[in-house]
C-alpha cells in the first residue's frame, strides 16, 4: 500500500478555503498511486486556538457538509480538526474517512500541550483501523512523546503509527527529525507524520512531513518551505 503524508500553509480559521487546499493534495496523492493520505495537525482551521476557543462554526461533525469535496476525493483520508463533543469544549479530533467516503474511525487527542488545554477536552481511548491488510495506530503530535500511548499501538498489532502534527522552526524540526524515526526504531512501525508548513498560529511550521520504515530508515520527505505530498510503499 502506498501512502502519502500532505503538507501546506493553512488559511487561519477558514474550513472551506483548507478543504479546498487538502482536495489538491489528495487529487496529488491519488495520482501518485496513494491509497491513504495523512494531514497535519488543525489542518481544517489552521492552528488557530483563540478562534477555535471563541467560534463554534469551526468546531466539526464528520458529517459537516463543508468536508464533501474531502470525502469524495477517492483517496482514505485522516483528517485532523477541532470536533464537536458532549462538553462545552472542543476535542482536537481525527477523522480518517475511507476511499468511498464514509467515516473509518475518529480519534480524540489525548495529550494535550500546555495552551491547548484551556481550549479542548483530551480523549481518553486509542485510535485504530484497518485497511488494505494493515492495522493502524493514530496519534497527534504531542502524543507521540509518550512511550504508553505508542506502546499500545505496536502491542495491538498496528503495522503503521499516523500523526498529524505541527513541529516549528527552530528546535521543532530536530524534535521531528528524532521522535519519529524513534518510534519506526523503538517499536518496529512504519511511520507517517504529516506536518504544518508556514505561518501556523503562533509558530512557523518547519515542513518536512515524512515516511518511514521499521527500524527508523528514512523513505521519504518533504522540503522544509513548500506545500507538497510525498508517498512511500508500506506493506
């Protein structure tokens, strides 16, 4: 199975102007021969927490109408976004729907990172599907600094561990450059990490969304200042 990480620079707190960035992109995966597409993290509003904290128009079902264009694009997509719950806040959400549209699973972030806790609710279960003959584990970025979280993953039979993130410049792109690879060491997974590039609320996302193998070897990357997709065989 050949799968895709997608970056680009989000429209601040504008749903339909993303979807229509993240709908190029999985037209772009899906020439490449992509079955299954990962965006970083917020990628529907941007990494917008006061917004997000202050509009509700911006909070999403994965039935809201504004994500057809994504659903119909006949590529699976994991699509991360602030999702409505029974509270009176938000969850920084998953959802992954499948190449027909229709939704696979949805994951709640459950490590939330200093300032995103005075805006969402942290989830409180494991992430997990299967397709193509694979099992996998979803995380979000703060996430996968947890050894717990990712250990549960490799114990559940996941081949492949998915985030959605948003690393910085500065010290963010050596943060990315040693905790994934980590992981595809650490616990024998293929890994994928989709990352912000560009303006992101308050941090400029240092790109460099990447795949890799079990064991840590690197398969793909992405440039450090362009929206782009990049795709590795998995399997």
């Amino acid at each position: 199975m050949r799968i895709a990480a997608a970056q680009f620079t989000c429209v601040p707190a504008d749903v339909s102007a993303n979807v229509e960035q993240m709908t190029a992109l999985i037209t772009e995966a899906r020439m490449q021969g992509a079955e299954v597409v990962v965006f970083p993290e917020l990628a529907l509003t941007g990494y917008e927490l006061e917004a997000v904290l202050t509009r509700r128009d911006l909070w999403l079902r994965a039935d809201d109408a504004r994500l057809d264009a994504i659903r119909a694009g006949g590529v699976a997509s994991v699509v991360n976004c602030p999702v409505i719950t029974d509270e009176e806040r938000p969850a920084i959400g998953t959802l992954v729907f499948g190449a027909d549209g229709e939704l696979i699973t949805t994951y709640r972030k459950q490590y939330l990172f200093e300032h995103e806790q005075d805006v969402f609710v942290a989830g409180r279960h494991d992430g997990r599907f299967e397709l193509g003959g694979l099992r996998f584990a979803l995380a979000t970025c703060f996430d996968n600094h947890f050894t717990d979280l990712v250990s549960r993953g490799a114990a559940d039979g996941c081949d492949v561990h998915l985030a959605s993130s948003l690393y910085g410049t500065g010290g963010g792109s050596e943060e990315l450059a040693t905790v994934y690879p980590g992981i595809a060491k650490d616990f024998d997974l293929h890994v994928v990490v989709a990352n912000h590039v560009g303006p992101a609320g308050a941090w400029t996302g240092c790109g460099r969304s990447a795949l890799w193998a079990p064991g840590g070897a690197l398969l793909a990357e992405a440039d450090a200042d362009r929206p782009m997709v990049v795709t590795a065989e998995f399997g």
